[in-house]
C-alpha cells in the first residue's frame, strides 16, 4: 500500500454530442507505458498545473478541464468574439492552433497567453460539473478529480495527441459499456459509472439537464 502518495487536483471532461443512434461520448485510449491506468480508454483530463492558476476569477479546476481537453483531444473550448467556439474548419487557422495545442501541452504556452493572443474567453459556463472522485490509497498516484460534462464543439475535429494517447473515437455510451463487459475496452471505475449515467440519457440536453 502507498497511502503516502500525495493527492493532487486533477479535472476531466466527457465531451458528449448528439450522434445519428444517440448520444455520443470522446473517449481516448491511454498509452500502455503510462504510469497511471495504462491502456484504458478515458475522457480529456489531467492535473491541474501551476498555469491554470493565473486567469483571475476562474476556478484553476476549470482551466485545467479545458485545458485538458485542448492537449489531448483537440477541444477548445474557447469563445471567439462571436460568443461562439472557435472555429477550426479553415486549414490556416486549424495549423495554427495546432501549434498552440503543442506549446501548450510542452509547457511554453499557458491558457491565459493564448486568450490574450487569440483574444478569446474560456467557455467556463459550458461546463456542467458532473462529480467529484479522488483516487484511493494504494495507486501510484492519487487524484482528487473533479468531473465535468461540456458539448463538444461543433466546428472542431476531435483527436488525440498520439503521444500520452493513441487511440480515440466516438462511442455510444451503452456500447462502450458492452466492450467493456467483453473486454474489449478497458474502463476504470468513475469511466464505468459515468458510462452508466449517460447511458440512459437521450440527448446531450437532456444530460445537461440531469447534472444542473
């Protein structure tokens, strides 16, 4: 047992969207080597950093969420001066944010840079707070997590950042669950019940709803 491993602030997001057979979740698949739940399909999220202190007025456990979700799958949940998500279908302006998902995930950019440079504002209202977890004694680290669930942005394209994750896609909550079951996917358990929440759930509104 390593009770005395430290606990650390940590958020992650389920970024849901209305699909053709319902409801859809990002999931991303950890890489095999990582030292915390290697190889099992996640939702965006990670610790909080030091960075994510510095926007005034905005809960650090907001800005890691939706940093997170920028490093790892390419989510940005940012506002532009239309009061709408960026929008990432033009190839100039996708490439450049790609350079800044970069620097942001090595360090070199933190989120408050990048709003004052793209002039944006974090969409902190799109996310809905969904839980609260922290890892039990006995693991090699140890979160306290807060959970939140956002719609994903309609004019981005979703995708890991085939380094901390390899693999990542769009599933129907209640397959997911059944891969789970076969041992296709491997889930952890605040995945697992998240899973099973959203599961019996029809629209994104209606999750939205449910956690409000």
């Amino acid at each position: 047992m390593k009770a005395d491993v430290p606990v650390r602030d940590a958020a992650t997001v389920m970024l849901v969207r209305d699909g053709r057979d319902g409801v859809e979740v990002f999931l991303m698949r950890r890489h095999l080597g990582a030292a915390f739940t290697p190889g099992a399909h996640v939702f965006p999220g990670g610790a909080v950093d030091a960075a994510d202190h510095e926007l005034d007025g905005v809960d650090p456990f907001v800005v890691a969420a939706i940093r997170e979700c920028f490093e790892e799958a390419g989510a940005l949940l940012a506002y532009d001066a239309t009061d709408s998500f960026v929008d990432l279908r033009d190839p100039v302006t996708a490439a450049r944010f790609e350079t800044h998902r970069r620097a942001i995930h090595a360090g070199t950019l933190t989120m408050a840079e990048l709003c004052a440079w793209e002039r944006l504002r974090l969409a902190t209202d799109a996310l809905v707070p969904f839980g609260r977890r922290v890892t039990p004694p006995g693991a090699p680290r140890r979160y306290d997590t807060c959970f939140f669930v956002a719609r994903a942005p309609a004019h981005q394209a979703l995708v890991h950042d085939d380094a901390e994750l390899i693999e990542s896609g769009w599933f129907l909550p209640a397959d997911a669950l059944a891969r789970f079951e076969t041992g296709e996917l491997d889930l952890i358990r605040p995945t697992q019940e998240s899973l099973e929440h959203l599961a019996g759930l029809q629209s994104v509104d209606e999750i939205l709803a449910s956690v409000v």
